[in-house]
C-alpha cells in the first residue's frame, strides 16, 4: 500500500468511526426520549413529506426498526442526497419489521387544508403498520407478540385521533433514528411519485422540483393554467380565486 492509499484509507475508516458515533448519538436519544415504555416494546418513528408543494399529494411515512439494526446515515431526508436517500430506503424496507408510506393527494388537501391532510395522512400509515403487526402477530401464533407500537416519536407534531403514547420532537428527523428513516421513506416515495407525474405532465417540470414554488414552476402554472394534481387552494397568490 503506498502512503496515498493508507492515508485515504485512514480518512475512512475516520469518517466511518465518526458517522458509527453520531448514529450511536441518535439511538441514545432515542431510547432516552422512550424509556417509559415498557420493555420490549415497539418504537414507530413518524414523518411527512411534502406540506409545502404546490402540487402533488403530502407524503408521510411510519416505519418500525429491529432496535438492533445497524444502519448508518440515517437523518434528516433533506441533508441526504438523493442517491443516498435511495440507497438508504432499500435499506430500510428489507430491515423494517413494518413500515407503510401512505399519500392524501390535492384535492384533500384543498378540502381539509395541509395541516389536516399530514394528520389524516399520519393516522392511516400508523394505522397499515398496526395492521402489519396484527398479520405479523398471527403468522408467529404467539399471542403476547404487539399489535401496536408501544409508542410514536415524531417530527415536531403530535397527531389528534391516536390512542398510542406519542413523542414529539422538535427537528426530530436529524435527532430519532426512527423519525429519519420514516422522512426518508415518506420523502423517497413521493419523489418517486412526482417522476412519474414528470412523464403525464411534462410542461410543468416535475422531475426537478417535485411540484415546489419555484420560478420555473410558477412560470408553468401562468403559462397552462393548474393541471389535476395542482393543489388549487395554493395557486390563489398566482393564478387568483
């Protein structure tokens, strides 16, 4: 090995040891923020993705990880890259014992307004992983297995309509393991989603903004009008009433 290469590799095992510590940070917390649930007990993180857009639905994401899983690079899905983003949903879903992304699309929003969509949102994703569980539950056949998590942390909201104990934190998705891989999840599908609406809509550009304000997006909209998956109740500074 030359001097070049035993420096590079010096520098990554660095960085390794350096990302193995900030993980091991976040599972600290973690389990700090929860210790009053019982043992053994599942913790789900939440997140959303997507209250922003002018178009597209609003995204959230609820996952339950093994509490021995040893994935690295979990954060906030917006600090990551999207190749890293992708890397890390595949990831994910194979370690998840549940995990459910679910999309309450414009015209909901327009009906009930944002806030209200990312609750209806967050209950039906929490609602698919309870569902999980139960499934999971009868194909062990051990009946002391959990129908439900024992608790939620979540990304600076608490959700009205839930049963299940819940742990807002402030910035949650750079501080819980779990609310970073439930931003991923809910941020990975819906960039996937908007994709696929570059292709049904390619006046509007899509593919780069995945339906956020900027001048190019704004710019389309005068230019042709919304298209179905604009949410009107956001357009009024653009286009009007």
């Amino acid at each position: 090995m030359t001097e070049k290469q035993r420096l590079a590799a010096e520098k990554k095992q660095q960085k390794l040891l350096k990302e193995q510590e900030r993980v091991a940070q976040m599972r600290r917390f973690e389990r700090e923020l929860t210790s009053g649930i019982p043992e053994g007990g599942l913790l789900c993180g939440i997140d959303e993705a997507g209250r922003g857009p002018l178009a597209g639905p609003v995204s959230a994401g609820a996952v339950i990880l093994p509490p021995d899983h040893d994935i690295l690079y979990l954060n906030d899905s917006k600090k990551l890259s999207a190749a890293r983003r992708e890397q890390l949903y595949e990831e994910i879903v194979r370690e998840a014992v549940a995990w459910s992304v679910v999309f309450v699309g414009p015209e909901r929003i327009d009906e009930i307004n944002i806030l209200q969509a990312t609750y209806e949102a967050m209950r039906s994703a929490v609602g698919e992983v309870c569902r999980q569980l139960r499934l999971r539950r009868e194909s062990l056949g051990d009946p002391s297995a959990p129908e439900a998590p024992a608790a939620l942390v979540n990304d600076a909201v608490r959700i009205p309509g839930i049963d299940i104990p819940q742990y807002p934190v402030i910035k949650g998705d750079a501080r819980c393991l779990s609310i970073a891989a439930a931003s991923i999840l809910a941020k990975v599908t819906r960039d996937r989603y908007m994709l696929e609406m570059d292709a049904v809509y390619p006046e509007y550009g899509f593919a780069g903004h995945k339906g956020y304000g900027t001048a190019e997006h704004r710019d389309a909209i005068l230019r042709c009008g919304p298209c179905p998956i604009h949410r009107k109740s956001f357009l009024t500074r653009i286009i009007g009433e």
